[in-house]
C-alpha cells in the first residue's frame, strides 16, 4: 500500500545513517513507479550538468543529499521536515530539465518542486503545516546560490516570510556536499556568507 511505504521511506529516513542504502533497494519495487512515487522513480533517468554535478543523474545526487541531510540532522530544528525536504528538493528537475544550446538546464525547478512536493503530500494524511514547510524548503533551497553570488533571483524577505533560513542554510549545505569533487571547507564558507548577508538585509529593512 501507499500509505505502508510512505511511512518505511519516513521511518529509514528519521533513522537510518545513510538512508540511500534503503531508498536505493525501492528501485527494484514496482511501487515507485506508482503515484507520487513516481516523481522520485524518474529522478534514475533525469541527467545534469556534468560540469556541476559530476556523480551523475539526479537520483544520485538525491541520495548524496539525502545521506549528508542524515549526518546534520540533529543541528535541524524539525528532523521530519528536514529530511523529507532533502529527499524531494530536487524533484522539479523531472519536469524542468532541458538541453539549451547544449547545456543541460534545470531552470525554476525549485519553484516547480513546491507544487510537486505539495501533489506528493496530497496522497497521503499528513498535516498541511507539515506539507506547507516541507514545500517552503523545496522552493527556497537555490538561494544560497542566489544570494552568494548576489543574482537577480535571490529574493530574501520572500523566504525569510515563508521558512526558516537556518533550515534554508542546512539544507544548502547537504545540497552542496552532494556532489562528487566538493570542499567541505569552502562549502561552509559560502554559508557563512549567506548567512551574513541575510541577516544584514534583514537588519535594515
């Protein structure tokens, strides 16, 4: 049933080491090919970038993040929304994914993984709070990026407005260490910095 492997998959996630060794069995089970599953069975057939992510297709780097979120997890302030925000931010990139002038793009798929992460939860019983922090997560899990760099789509009074951007930071950082070739030095530097830089904004405004 559904609702049975919704809880397995939340169950190895909360209390797992490295929940990838679970999640990467589901593959062979006919059940992920089946709603909502589904939108994480087609991450093993969506490509990337090989320039900024070297491990692979976006199941792996999935499970990258997915295993790095469980090793942080105690420093989050709601493990359950944590973790299931690791494991579906990336899920935008099913329906985002291009190749434009021979690169490999994945434009808005953080906005579109809200409203992917939001269908998922629909399937199941689970608090609309819950659904709506989880997807908060999702959407805003670029902004690191964003802001660091200080781009055109970094907009953080929006986040700061509909999540927390300690959560935000963490989830980065997993994001980031999710990758083959990654230093973790230098990863936690541009945290710091995006840190900084949000709390500055949010000071003067």
């Amino acid at each position: 049933m559904k609702r049975d492997l919704f809880f397995a998959i939340e169950q190895h996630l909360m209390r797992d080491e490295n929940p990838s060794e679970y999640l990467e069995t589901l593959l062979e089970n006919p059940a992920l090919q089946e709603p909502p599953f589904d939108m994480l069975f087609q991450l093993k057939r969506i490509r990337q970038s090989p320039k900024y992510h070297p491990e692979g297709n976006v199941w792996i780097h999935t499970m990258m993040v997915t295993d790095w979120a469980a090793r942080v997890k105690e420093q989050s302030s709601d493990k359950t929304v944590f973790l299931w925000a690791a494991l579906l931010h990336d899920i935008g990139k099913g329906r985002t994914t291009r190749i434009r002038k021979g690169k490999i793009t994945s434009y808005d798929h953080d906005k579109v993984g809200k409203e992917m992460a939001k269908k998922f939860f629909s399937h199941f019983e689970v608090s609309p709070i819950f659904v709506e922090k989880v997807a908060a997560l999702v959407r805003w899990h670029m902004q690191i990026l964003y802001v660091v760099k200080d781009l055109r789509f970094a907009d953080i009074q929006s986040m700061e407005e509909q999540t927390d951007i300690r959560e935000v930071a963490l989830l980065g950082l997993c994001d980031r260490m999710g990758r083959v070739g990654t230093d973790l030095k230098k990863e936690e530097e541009n945290i710091r910095i995006f840190l900084q830089k949000c709390g500055r904004q949010m000071r003067d405004g």
